[in-house]
C-alpha cells in the first residue's frame, strides 16, 4: 500500500506496548516515539522545581526525553497526574502531531494516540492485559532495577493509576472504535509481535526491508 504508514499504540502501563511499539518501528524503519515520556517529563521537572505543568509543557524539548528518571515509577505516576490537566494535553499536542506526521511516518505509543493525535492513523493498536499479568511484568521490572518492592503494592499502585487514566475528563484512556485489540496476558513479546505484525500487513502495510 502506498501513503504514509503511522501506527498509533495505546493501552495501560505494563501491557507491553512500548516494547511493542521499538520492535515495529525497527522493523518498518520508523522513528518511534514514547508518549508517556512528554508527560514524565513535565511531572518530574513540575516535581523539582515548582514549576507549573502546563508551562513546562509548553516549552519542552526533544532532549530533555533522555532524562534517565524518566524511566522510574515514580515518573510514572507523576506523568498520570499531569496527565489529567487540559492545559498540559493541549501544549504537547503539537509536538506529538507534528512527530507523527512527519514524511517518514512515525510510530507513536501511549494512552491517547489513536483517539487524539492521530485518529486518522492507518493503524491503530490497543494492547492490554490482565492487571495481575501487568503488575506481574512491573514487579519483575522493578526487581531487575533493584527496587524494593512487594506485589500488591504494586498491583494497588497500578489499579490507582488505571483509574486516574481511565476516568479524567481531558483524554481517557481508552481503545479507538477502530483500532486491533492485542490482549497479551497470556503472550510473550515474540507472541505479542507476530499478532501486531498480521494485522498491519492484513491492512496492506509491509516493511521495505529485506
């Protein structure tokens, strides 16, 4: 298929979507972008300095994503309460259109893609899971970064942070009426990948690849 191939990925933390998202972009030869990371961003510089949200947002730079706390859940749980502010949505919503629609297409995953940035993406995924199988995969997660931590924390921290995504005015989370439901709960990411790979091709998309 000709035109320009930009696949929107949402869904709630730990579904896997963002592994997901790096392994489709490599395999298409798109640039990849984390949504949730403009929003870590603002949450953890709003955080450190006082700052308000919405003007951090207004004045972000592509640098400032390779902030290695971004990555912490903390900064995750930050990103979820900024996230909730119209102000802030409305000032990163030009960088994230203007990333998406650039020549090459793009690859863009987070909780708002397919129904506020681009919902006239050609592809749309909405992957999830259980929670015990994303709390699981958290757990683990943390453990591996050496965090101290124990499971129903941390499933409780997730069910709060579902909640706050799923029910705030500005952007819910929530899947397209056209996007491919990918549920992963019982998939590992080889899994999760190949099902993504078969729907985008069904749609007529295929890597130039070799």
């Amino acid at each position: 298929m000709n035109g320009r191939l930009i696949i929107a990925i949402d869904g709630p933390s730990a579904a896997g979507k963002g592994t997901l998202a790096r392994r489709l972009a490599a395999h298409f030869g798109l640039p990849h972008l984390d949504t949730g990371l403009l929003y870590r961003v603002v949450g953890v510089k709003s955080h450190r300095t006082g700052q308000a949200p919405a003007e951090i947002a207004a004045e972000l730079q592509a640098s400032d994503l390779a902030d290695p706390e971004l990555r912490t859940d903390s900064a995750g749980q930050q990103a979820s309460k900024v996230a909730a502010i119209p102000k802030v949505r409305d000032n990163l919503l030009n960088f994230q259109r203007k990333f998406a629609y650039q020549p090459s297409g793009a690859v863009l995953d987070g909780r708002d893609v397919g129904t506020v940035i681009c919902p006239d993406a050609p592809v749309k995924l909405f992957v999830t899971a259980s929670p015990e199988a994303r709390a699981e995969r958290r757990y683990q997660e943390l453990r591996e970064r050496g965090a101290d931590t124990i499971k129903p924390r941390v499933l409780a921290e997730m069910a709060e942070r579902d909640r706050r995504d799923s029910e705030r005015a500005a952007a819910p989370l929530k899947a397209a009426p056209d996007a491919f439901l990918l549920d992963t709960s019982d998939m590992d990411a080889d899994a999760a990948f190949a099902a993504a790979l078969a729907f985008i091709e069904r749609k007529g998309f295929r890597s130039s690849g070799p």
